[in-house]
C-alpha cells in the first residue's frame, strides 16, 4: 500500500500512540545495561532472551518479527510489523540506456540507482532535474537520458570533478556544482523549474531540500532519506505540525535506532564487530567493578587495529583512555568469555528495540511528508526497492500544481 492523502496522517498519529507507548522498550540501549529497565516488567520474554546465543540472534536480525518469543514479544511484533507496512511504488520502464552508463558504480549502488529512476511518476513530465547531494551524479544523468536539463550539486570537488568528466565521456551537458547546501547561499541554487531528487542525501542535508524546494516552489521533489541521526542539533527538529505536537522527543541516539539493521554487512566485517563489541562488554563489566560503581561508562571509538592487542592490553590501554588504573586482574580468558556471552545476551534483548526500527524511521518520513502536504504537495510514500538492496528504501515523492 502506498501511503497518500488522509492516510498519512492516520499512519502518523497510530504511530505516534504506538512508540510513544512503548519508549521503556525501544529507547534502552541493552548495551549500556547489566539489567534491562523493562525486565522486571517482562521477566519470562528477558529470561528468554539471555538464554539464547549469538548465532540464534543473527539469525532474527533482519526479521525480529518472526521470532517465537515469550509475551508481549509477538503482539508487539504484530503491531509493529503492520504500522510498518509499505507498499513499493509502480516501476516505468526507462527504456534502453546508453552503454558505460554504470562505469565506476558499484552494482549494489547502480541498483539502486535505476530503482530509484523507475519510480519517478509525475503528472507533469520534469525539464530540469536537480541531483541533490549527487556524488558523481550518476543518478542524475540516468535521469536526464530522457532528454531533461541536469544540475548536481555536491561538496566534495573530488567527487565534483569526477561527475564532470563522466558527464562528458557521455556527451552530457550538465552542470556539475560544487556547493555545500547547508550554506546560507544554497538556495540560489533552487529555482521553480527544477525537480530535486535526493538519493540518500543524509539527516540536514535532505530536510534542508525540503524546506528549500517548498518555499521555492519546485513542482515535483523525489528523496529516499538516509543516516537520520546526521543533525547539527542535539534533538530532533519536527518539521510538520503532528509531529510537533507529539510527545514524542528524539535525541541523536534515538534518531540512529532505524539505522541499527545490518543487510549489507559482510562476513569480515560481522566478525570484526562481534569482536570488538565482545571485548567493549568485557570491558564495561571490569570497569563496574574496578571503579566500584555499577553504571556504564561511555568509551571513545576504536581504530580496528586496536583488535589485533591481545586481550589485557587492549584493557589496559582502553583503561588508560579512561583515567583508568587496572588493578588485581588475573583471570583474562573468563572475562573475554564473559564479554561474548554477554554479546551474545545483548544481540538477543537488541531484538526487542530491532521491532521499532522500521516504525520509527516511517514516523520520520511521514513527518516529511506531512510538511510537504503543509506546504501544498500531494504526496506519496512507498519503498523503491526491496530492503535487501538498502534498507533505506523508503521513497517519498511529492508533487503540487
Ligand atoms: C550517501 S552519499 C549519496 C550520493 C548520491 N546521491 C548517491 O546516491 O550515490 C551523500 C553525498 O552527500 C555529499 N555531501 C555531504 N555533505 C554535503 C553538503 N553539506 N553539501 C553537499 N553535499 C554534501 C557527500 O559528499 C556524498 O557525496
């Protein structure tokens, strides 16, 4: 189902009651805590849980859902689970595309890249797209195979540079901007005429095209958003007005939740940070105990070659980034042991929050799109591609006369 008119604000408002309800679930990190706050609350679905190994958590990742766990688990996943549902938008075909189109992008990418073209649908045809945070541009000039005028914007002149060049081995006249826009002069850049589209332009960036594009008056706007914790402010800015008068209130951490899912990881780099998260909860049980005080203490992130330290080093030296003196440790094998099985305890419990993951990232979309219907849009909200691509494939697109 593609969410449209009324039912925006209905899927927004039912939402809203769900992940405000039940914030004692989503918004503990299991990570930072020995006990679950809700534990005591739901003793047999955290028995459970801590009973289970890590191998059985990676298996329900991707699908909390499914899992046959003890009360409330599967009410909530219910709910979950259909609050979250979405519908992908109707493909169009884009017709037969020059050869070399997809030279330097990677296959995933370029996936993604044409999923996200097929989708575009407006009732008036676009003249002039704008690439929005374009990288290399390569969505850009897929789009403007259709014969349209193209302008990409983008910061980083490497990338810049490189979009040009491959503008022009394919004869394309686009313009190729270097422009950070979240400078107060970006939206100069923005006029009436173009169709913006935004393909995982991250937190600001995406929601300053909104704002933008809108007051502007841009007739049509495609963005599938990403990284929503990528803010300059310490918590979440509603944009429409149902989400700001929601209780609801989201700090960075909460605003990484959506992010928390791992299709694309590959096997290095699973074991990579099972292992670095192994040693980080051995860690946090020796600092509880050397400090005497039994609360979490945040540390810095590590470079990966901190992995390669043997076990007592790596605490000793964390320990010295921390102020830390180590004193009396004696058993390090049976408190590596124990960091895994806590691993394996942590990737268990996470589960619990993994429920809230697609429902809160759609409450961040439909306060976008929400803003847009404020701003005189009709809007469209569906998926482009299937979530084994990218899980970041929700797609709003907006349209107005
Ligand atoms: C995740 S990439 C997406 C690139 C492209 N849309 C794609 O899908 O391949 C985000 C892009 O935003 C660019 N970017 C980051 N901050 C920016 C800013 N303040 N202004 C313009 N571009 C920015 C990055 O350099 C990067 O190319």
């Amino acid at each position: 189902m593609i969410l449209t008119g009324p039912a925006l604000r209905e899927r927004f408002q039912a939402l809203d009651d769900f992940i405000v309800a039940h914030q004692h679930l989503w918004r503990p990190k299991p990570f930072t805590f020995l006990t679950q706050p809700w534990a005591a609350e739901h003793p047999e679905l955290a028995a459970w849980l801590r009973e289970r190994s890590l191998e059985q958590a990676e298996a329900a990742h991707n699908h909390p859902e499914l899992l046959a766990a003890p009360a409330p688990f599967p009410t909530i996943a219910q709910r979950a689970a259909a609050l979250a549902a979405l519908g992908e938008h109707p493909p169009r075909s884009l017709g037969a595309l020059p050869r070399r189109m997809d030279v330097d992008v990677p296959g995933r990418k370029w996936q993604q890249i044409e999923a996200f073209a097929e989708r575009l649908q407006f009732q008036q045809q676009p003249s002039h797209w704008l690439d929005w945070c374009s990288g290399k541009g390569h969505l850009g000039r897929l789009l403007a195979q259709g014969g349209q005028q193209l302008t990409c914007l983008e910061y980083d002149p490497a990338l810049v540079e490189a979009g040009l060049r491959l503008s022009e081995r394919l004869h394309l006249q686009a313009n190729h901007l270097q422009q950070d826009v979240l400078a107060a002069d970006a939206g100069e850049r923005l006029h009436a005429e173009h169709s913006p589209v935004a393909l995982h332009a991250c937190g600001d960036l995406h929601v300053r095209l909104l704002q933008l594009a809108s007051a502007v008056g841009c007739t049509q706007l495609a963005v599938a958003p990403c990284c929503y914790n990528r803010i300059a402010e310490q918590h979440y800015q509603a944009l429409s007005t149902a989400a700001r008068t929601s209780t609801l209130r989201l700090s960075k951490d909460d605003l990484s939740l959506p992010l928390a899912e791992t299709v694309t990881a590959g096997q290095r780099q699973r074991r990579q940070r099972n292992q670095s998260m192994a040693r980080r909860l051995a860690f946090d049980l020796l600092q509880r105990q050397q400090r005497g005080v039994d609360e979490y203490l945040p540390t810095p992130s590590l470079p990966v070659s901190w992995l390669t330290k043997d076990f007592a080093t790596y605490c000793h030296d964390l320990a010295a980034l921390k102020g830390l003196e180590l004193q009396g440790v004696n058993d390090w094998p049976a408190l590596e042991a124990a960091g895994w099985q806590r691993l394996a305890q942590v990737r268990n419990l996470e589960l619990v929050r993994g429920l809230f993951r697609r429902p809160l990232e759609l409450w961040l979309l439909l306060d976008r799109a929400l803003f847009l219907e404020e701003h005189g849009y009709r809007v469209r909200l569906g998926t482009f591609c299937p979530y084994q691509l990218t899980p970041r494939n929700f797609l709003l697109l907006a349209e107005r006369d």
